[in-house]
C-alpha cells in the first residue's frame, strides 16, 4: 500500500492528549513542523519530504474524510491520485461528488453535479473514490488532454500491462468498453472522453511517454510501436519505447528517475548505469540499422520543440520534406 495511506494524520484531539496547548500548536505550524491540513487534522512536516503530487492529495482526502459528517466520495483528479494514477498537476483542490442541488464547496473542494452515473465506488483505506473507469472518463473530460491521456494510459497499464512486455489486450479492450460505456452517459465532455480512450495504450510506462506519444502525433508521425523488443546478446531482450517505424527510427524518453534511482536499486553508480545504456544503444543501433533519439521532459513543452530535438538526430515525419 502506498505511503500515502500510511503517513500519520495527527488530530487536535491527540495534541491536546499530550498537552499540546493552542499557542504550542501555533507555534509548531508557524516553524513549520506541522502542517494543517483541515482544521483540527495535522500532519508532522517531516512526513511529506520527498511525497510525490499524488501521496500529497491523497493525504489531504484522508484529512477530509477524517472531519466529514458522510465520507465524501472524491471524483477527477482526486480519485485518480487515491487510485495510483499519474497527476500532471495538482489544482490544491479535493474534487468530489455532490449529489445535494443547494450543496455549497467549502475551502480547497470543489463539488461536481455533472459527472457520469456509476455505482460503484472504491474504498481503500477508508477513503471512497469512484471506480477506476470512471475516473478515466471524469478526468478526460475535465482536465487537459496531455493530463487525461497520462490518466488513462496508467489505468490501462494497471489492468492490462505485466512487466517485462506483456500486454493483455483483451483486458484492455474490456477496460475501455467500460471507459465507453460511461462516456457514453454523459454530455458535457462525452467528445473529449472518447478521444481519450481512443488514444489510451497502457504499454506506456511513464507520463512522459504518454505526452511524447501525443507529441509524436502532433508532429505527423505514424502511431508509435510501444515498448518494443529487440533481441540483445547473450539471449537478452532490450526493450525500446518508441518504434518509429513510418522513418526507420526508434525513440526514448529519458526522464531523472533512471539516472537518480536506478544506481541505487541496482547498487552500481550513475557513471556505470550511463555506461550500460550506452553500450545498449549501440547494440540496438548497430543490429537494426535505425537512427536512435532520446528525449526529456524539456523537450516535451510543444510539438515543436519535440521537432526540433528529432531532427537534430535526422529524424523527420515523414510529411516534413513535402511543406511549403
């Protein structure tokens, strides 16, 4: 279970139990050792360092449900980060469902009326989220197609996805169906929420793979093969993220997390890790005869800038030699 769900939440309840007396409290979060996260919910500061985006709103969920009167059901984003998906960016809002017409939001919630008609709802940890395709298509039509797509690819990996390289379609296609069919329910944002399932392929391990795939498209280029295997020495298999088969080229995304973790996990440094990819890539380069091109979050900002990286390495969609 993620640390999310385990970092502790501290009530003022507690603080009083250990003698804690309002301008003691005051002080602490004024020092910045504990910080509020709904009144009278607190969390000790030194808990947060190093959480991701998601663990931090899945923590002010718990906060909410903690002091709600009927535990809130979160919907969008919210339910997407208490489900383990990626969150692009966070709004510092809770979104959850409403079904009260006169129900006013208090401060950092939003409440949604419009969403799709699903009964079925989540529980982990004692907190209540809608299920995993709903939550695709309520963030699909909601957010923004880059944090959609990263949304949906990740549900899709979870249901369908098994490391090295095995990917269940048929799960995936019943996943979508469910995607589909509660888009289907809707009206506002039915359109975008299609588009987004269209686009989803869980074989995507990473948000930046997801975005660079968008971007591949935005560029002209054929849908991407997706982690791709190539046979390697010694009976090894290389996996590659992006076959870009329209011009005879392959493509990675390179985010810090390779470099930062993978020594550590691996007890080698960062100078042996670089090493190792390099020797891989000359391997896949030299046995396919195919130009080789990595990528990071940088150069992800627009197509364009996507463009411009790509061919810095000879690689063009292949409708770019015929512009005006």
């Amino acid at each position: 279970m993620s640390s999310a769900f385990t970092i502790p939440l501290i009530s003022r309840q507690q603080l009083d139990a250990l003698g804690w007396h309002s301008r003691r409290v005051r002080q602490a979060v004024d020092a910045g050792e504990l910080q509020v996260l709904r009144r009278g919910v607190y969390v000790r500061a030194a808990d947060l360092v190093g959480a991701t985006t998601e663990q931090r709103i899945v923590v002010r969920a718990r906060a909410l449900t903690v002091v709600s009167r009927r535990p809130p059901v979160f919907c969008g984003s919210t339910a997407a980060a208490i489900l383990g998906l990626p969150i692009l960016r966070d709004d510092g809002a809770l979104h959850v469902i409403c079904d009260e017409a006169r129900s006013r939001s208090g401060p950092g919630i939003v409440r949604h009326r419009d969403l799709a008609d699903d009964p079925l709802v989540i529980k982990t940890a004692g907190v209540r989220c809608t299920s995993l395709p709903r939550t695709v298509v309520d963030v699909s039509r909601h957010e923004s197609r880059d944090a959609a797509v990263c949304v949906a690819d990740a549900a899709l990996r979870q249901a369908a996805f098994t490391p090295p390289g095995t990917y269940d379609e048929r799960a995936a296609d019943e996943l979508k169906d469910d995607m589909r069919r509660i888009a289907a329910t809707t009206t506002r944002g039915r359109v975008r929420a299609e588009r987004v399932i269209g686009l989803a392929d869980g074989r995507a391990q990473l948000p930046g793979e997801s975005i660079s795939r968008l971007r591949l498209l935005e560029l002209g280029f054929a849908a991407p093969s997706l982690q791709v295997p190539i046979p390697g020495p010694h009976g090894r298999t290389f996996w590659v993220d992006f076959g870009l088969d329209d011009v005879g080229a392959w493509g990675e995304f390179d985010g810090r997390v390779k470099y930062r973790e993978l020594p550590a996990a691996s007890g080698r440094n960062a100078f042996e890790v670089l090493e190792q990819e390099k020797r891989r890539e000359d391997w896949i380069r030299g046995t396919t005869q195919r130009r080789f091109a990595r990528w990071g979050w940088g150069d992800l900002k627009d197509a364009a800038t996507l463009g411009r990286r790509l061919a810095a390495f000879g690689i063009e969609p292949p409708t770019a030699g015929n512009s005006t």
